[in-house]
C-alpha cells in the first residue's frame, strides 16, 4: 500500500498577488483616512467633536435614540455616551424625553437646531467634495463614481 501526498507550494506568482493585495489596501486605507479627516473639517460647528457630530448625525438619519441604544452604535461606554449628550444637550442640540411606550426609558432627539447644525456641516461638505471633484477630468469623476459604488458595496460586506 503506497501513502501519496500532495504538497501544495505558494509560487512567487501567490506572492506578488498577496504584496500587491497588502499594497492596494494600505493605499486605499491611506487616501481614505486622508479624505475623511480632510471632510471632517468641514463642519457648521468649529468646536464641535467628531464624535458629538457623529451622534447628530445618528439621530438626524435613523430617529430617536436610547442612551445604551448611541453608545452601542458608536461603539462607546454608556458613561461616555452620556457626557456626548450631556455636552449635546447643553448645547441645545438635542433633548430627552420619556419613551411613549416605556416611562422608564429616556430617548434622546434632535432638536430644530441640532437638524440644522447637522444639515450645514453636510452642505458644507458637498460643497467641498464637489469642488474637488470639478478640479478632475471627466473620467476621473466617473472612476470615483465607481469607487464610490465599490467602497459603499465594501462596507456590507
């Protein structure tokens, strides 16, 4: 009875794929990072933090909120969470009410205000990815549109 074994051997061909793999996702994280920090600044409040915006942005797109319902969705502690709104709330960004089916529970809203801020900081930036891509050519614009297509399909994954 004879044993075969097969060996499988990476060639060098496997190699440069995966070097040229690493390559492109640190370039794409590069120039992403780089685009983001660079649309952050273009905001309706100079003073406000990116994660006070974020928590904005969250009740302006998806409702109403729980405190445990924003830390978990931005990924924080309840108690950090809680001094985003505290800071919020003084602002006169957001308030807090009762929840209508649960009196126990305290929901965080925007306010009138808060949709404003929200809604300049995102005029503000299409204002400038606009203008920056009017600075490109034509086929330049198109790649980014299929870029764009391609990171949005890239984040479900």
């Amino acid at each position: 009875m004879s044993s075969h074994v097969t060996s499988t051997t990476r060639t060098e061909t496997d190699a440069d794929t995966d070097s040229d793999l690493s390559a492109a996702a640190s370039q794409l994280r590069i120039a992403t990072f780089r685009l983001a920090r660079r649309m952050r600044t273009q905001r309706a409040v100079d003073s406000m933090s990116d994660g006070q915006f974020a928590v904005l942005a969250a009740l302006w797109k998806t409702g109403p909120h729980t405190l445990g319902e924003l830390a978990a969705r931005e990924r924080v502690s309840a108690p950090s969470m809680n001094r985003t709104v505290n800071c919020l709330q003084d602002s006169g960004w957001i308030t807090r009410g009762a929840d209508e089916n649960d009196g126990r529970k305290v929901v965080i809203s925007l306010t009138d205000q808060g949709r404003s801020v929200v809604d300049e900081t995102a005029r503000r930036r299409d204002a400038w990815v606009e203008s920056a891509l009017a600075e490109l050519t034509e086929d330049e614009r198109a790649t980014i549109a299929q870029a764009a297509d391609i990171m949005a399909r890239m984040v479900t994954l």
